[in-house]
C-alpha cells in the first residue's frame, strides 16, 4: 500500500519534470508527511488532452455515486490490477488517471518483522537520481445535495519489486516519463498499456532507508522525517 509521501521539491522543479502547461494549485511549504485526507499534488490533462495542469485534489476517492464523502477513507489506495473492474474506480481509471509527484513514499515493516510488541518500523524510499517519482493515481469529481463539489483522488498500488518487498508486499504505481502521456490521455489505455504503466518499479531505480518513526504520526512534519536514524543508516540495498 501507500499511505504517507512527501514533497519537498520547490513548485519549479514539479512544473519543469512533469511539463505542466498551466498551474492551478496554490504555492505551499514543503512537505514530509503528506497523509490521506489530505490536498495533494496531482498532474492531470484539460478535458480535451491538450494540456497539462497541476492543481490540487483531496487524497481518498469518492466516487460519482457516493451518498456521503467519508467513504474517501477507504479509497486512499486502489489495486492497480482490478482498478478496470472495480466499481469505484472503473471510470477513472478507464479515463480519469493523474500523476502524483513526490519526492519520496514511506511503507512500514509489518509488526511480526518488527518483533513481538514492538512498533512497526519506517522505511522512506525515493529515486536514486534525485528526480520526483510520478505515482500513479485515479481522479473523481463528486458532488454533493448541497451543491458542494469535492475533487479526490487515490493512489495505484502494484505488487512490491525486489526492493521493496524487503519492507512491504505492495508498492505504488511508479509510471516510467515515456508513459505519461498515454496514462494522462483521457481515454482507455490498451491491455499491454496497463500492464506495461502498472508493472512493479525497475530495481534499479530506487533506495530505500530507515527513519524515524516520528513519521508514524501525521502531525509531525519537518526534514528530519525523511533522513536516515543513525543506528539504522544502512541503505536498502
């Protein structure tokens, strides 16, 4: 799964690597502990495919036919692999898909790997090169009897690479920049598009650490969450 990211890239950097052709989000801090229910980042296209923008969303899906918005807390992450089928994510995912920069993601060790009654334990992965990672997500418009309109999103999670099943079995959709276009294009991806965008990341393209588990409550924010505990410094792999 993915439940925390951060983003702490300066609004420059997210316009120039995703080629964002019209900003419609408001300039914020940077962040190291993003959580669901949360705004987020997120790069879509116009309704004709032309153009991309980076605007804002709420971070947990609530689908069209929603009778209340609460149930974005339990579309805060959608299997990439049933997306197509699934009646909360079938729409967006046949034509309604976004890019989600961040700098990093967190997964937690289970409890068992952890040991008996101890806490689980906090890894931070981010791209070896620096760059942002594109994660893969799905978008809805909702709205409300009240006339209110809520703009949402969830995150693609795909089976672990070799890396990260060291700390978890599920990863999120990393989509490759040679992608992006088609993932961003407002119509149905082909089966070989699907498997080829939803396909576990390169092995290569990620390092792993372990950090603080400061991270594990959302209310802490700051650099520090992001850096290597010194007991634990060793990068995976």
């Amino acid at each position: 799964m993915c439940g925390r990211f951060s983003l702490s890239a300066p609004r420059y950097q997210v316009v120039e690597q995703f080629h964002v052709d019209d900003v419609v989000a408001e300039e914020e801090p940077p962040r190291y502990n993003v959580a669901p229910s949360q705004h987020v980042l997120a790069v879509a296209t116009s309704a004709d495919g032309s153009r991309r923008r980076l605007g804002e969303l709420r971070w947990g899906l609530v689908p069209p036919w929603a009778k209340d918005p609460s149930i974005g807390n339990r579309m805060v992450n959608a299997r990439a692999e049933t997306a197509a089928s699934t009646s909360a994510f079938r729409n967006a995912f046949a034509k309604r898909r976004c890019l989600i920069p961040a700098s990093g993601y967190y997964e937690w060790e289970p409890s068992e790997a952890a040991g008996r009654g101890q806490r689980k334990v906090p890894y931070y992965f981010r791209r070896k090169d620096g760059l942002l990672l594109a994660i893969g997500g799905l978008w809805e418009i909702w709205h409300g009897p009240d006339g209110e309109t809520l703009r949402t999103c969830t995150i693609l999670t795909t089976d672990a690479n070799e890396l990260g099943a060291t700390v978890h079995d599920r990863m999120p959709v990393l989509v490759p920049e040679e992608l992006w276009d088609r993932w961003l294009a407002p119509e149905p991806l082909s089966d070989a598009e699907r498997e080829e965008a939803i396909a576990p990341a390169p092995e290569d393209l990620l390092v792993a650490v372990r950090v603080s588990d400061r991270v594990n409550s959302p209310r802490n924010e700051g650099a520090e969450l992001v850096e290597p505990v010194e007991d634990e410094a060793a990068e995976r792999p």
